[in-house]
C-alpha cells in the first residue's frame, strides 16, 4: 500500500505541476495553445480553462489523499 501511495504522489506531483502552468495568467500563459486564449464571454473563463479549473482540483484532491495516505502509514 505504501508503494501504491508512493507511486500515486509522484504522478500527481508530476501533473499537477504541467495542469498549474497550463493556466492562464497575466501574459496569457500555456493554456492560450489548447484554446484556452480564446474568451467565452466577457465575465466568464473559456470551456477549455473551466475543464482546466475542474482537472486541477481534481488532482489537487488525489495528491492530498495520497500525502495524507502516506503521513498516516508511515506514523504507524
């Protein structure tokens, strides 16, 4: 089990990194090569940075399982 949440945190780690610089910032970053530069409307984000917004958390989610996994295993 410990391996398992090991190998999970790597990946997470991974792609949480490329998911946040995928995100637009001010100078329009990565995400403007997928789509993501083009506005939906004015208020709102894009498809592409709501889908970005969704698969971000998401990852967020699972990598903090998965330290909180391993925190708990190795205190035992």
């Amino acid at each position: 089990m410990q391996l398992f949440l090991q190998i999970l945190l790597v990946v997470t780690s991974v792609l949480l990194i490329i998911a946040v610089l995928l995100h637009r910032g001010r100078g329009g970053g990565l995400s403007s090569l997928f789509g993501g530069g083009m506005q939906a409307s004015l208020a709102g984000s894009s498809r592409a940075e709501s889908n970005l917004d969704k698969v971000t958390i998401g990852l967020a989610a699972v990598w903090l399982i998965a330290i909180v996994g391993l925190g708990l295993l190795l205190k035992l």
